[in-house]
C-alpha cells in the first residue's frame, strides 16, 4: 500500500503551458482569419492536433495533478477544437453544403454554448492569477462578439466577427504570455515572468510559477 501511494504521489510537470500554448496558437490562427488576414483552412489540422488533442491531453494530466479548474478548461477547450474542426471536416467530405445562413446560426449557438461555460469560468479564475483571468475575460468577449455576429449574419454581422478577430488575437497573446510564463518559471528556482496574485482566495507559493497552479489550501 505504501509503494502505491508513493507512486501516486510522484512529481508530475505541469501540463498548464502546454494546454494554453495549444490553446493560443489554434486561437491565433483561427482569429486572423476570422480579422480577414489570412485564409480559412489552416486552422483546422491546428484544431484536431494541438488546440484539440493536446490541449485535451493537458486536461487528463491536470486531473492527475488534482487541478479541477486547469483539468476542466483544457479538457472543455480541446474539446472544443475537436468538435469545430469536426464539424467543418464533416460539412466538407459529406457535401451536405448547408446554407450560408444555416452554418452562421448553427455556429452562433454553439458559441453562445461556450460562452456560457466560460463565463462562470471567467469568475473562478479570479481565484487563479491575473494573467489566466485576462485570458478568460478577452476569451468571453471574443465569444459574444462572434455569436452575435454569426447570428445576425448581416453586414453589422460580418463587422462583429471581424472585431471578435481582433479581440481573438489579443486573447491567443494573453494564453501565450502565460503559456510562456509556465515554462520559464519552471525552470527557474525564483519567477521570471510575472502571472500575478489571485483576486481573492489565499495565495500559495506555487501560485508565482505556474499559470494555472494547484489549489493547496483547504
């Protein structure tokens, strides 16, 4: 019993600036397109690789290190990076060609989905750093406009999208800036770059070095 516990006990690297490197890249991508730079199919091996599948793969790994907040974001997200490019493969292989209204509505709800899951995500992060709350909270804005604008799929529509680019880029330089936080203080023995104190709840040491750290208080 004692070997087992010991086992389950052993260090495990945090997995947080893999999900959110991931996380940002797929968002990077996706964003400048939706800001009209860039074209429209580069994103989606992102989607399935990275944003999805090794975001989802941080998820697992944080619930190993007991980490319900980072465990619930990553796997959330990489799920959501699975299910879009999903969606946009299948729509293309099975020529089911749906109007451009109804690919526009569809999208709008299953942002409006998201939205919903990150806005009370966005309230717990207060209680992780600074730098992973101002991912969330550049993530719910780029979410709202993009579902108001798919669902009014007019010019005005159009425009929203567009903006929801704009915000999607400053949210992927945001999880960048943590994801590259993570690193770097990991292999520090004091932090490099700053994430900065939770808004409320009581701060832990281990709470400077990683972005989204274990919760170790009672």
């Amino acid at each position: 019993m004692a070997a087992v516990e010991e086992r389950s006990l052993s260090p495990v690297a945090d997995p947080a600036p893999l999900g959110l490197g991931g996380f940002a890249l797929t968002t990077f991508v996706l964003s400048v397109h939706n800001a009209g730079w860039a074209p429209s199919i580069i994103w989606i091996g992102l989607a399935i690789f990275y944003g999805g599948l090794a975001q989802f793969l941080a998820g697992m790994w944080e619930f190993r290190r007991n980490n319900t907040f980072a465990a619930t974001a990553f796997s959330t997200y990489g799920a959501f990076w699975l299910a879009l490019g999903t969606f946009v493969l299948l729509n293309d292989l099975t020529k089911l060609e749906l109007a451009e209204t109804e690919t526009s509505e569809a999208l709008g709800w299953y942002l409006f989905a998201f939205a919903v899951f990150n806005t009370y995500m966005l309230f717990w992060s207060t209680r992780v750093n600074r730098a992973v709350l101002l991912v969330f909270l550049t993530l719910e804005i780029t979410e709202i406009l993009l579902f108001i604008g798919f669902w009014a799929g007019d010019a005005a529509g159009e425009g929203l999208v567009q903006a929801g680019g704009y915000v999607g880029v400053a949210t992927a330089a945001a999880a960048w800036y943590a994801s590259a936080a993570g690193v770097v203080n990991s292999q520090a023995p004091t932090p490099v770059l700053p994430v900065g104190a939770p808004m409320w709840g009581v701060p832990a040491a281990s709470r400077a070095e990683s972005p989204m750290p274990r919760r170790t208080e009672a």
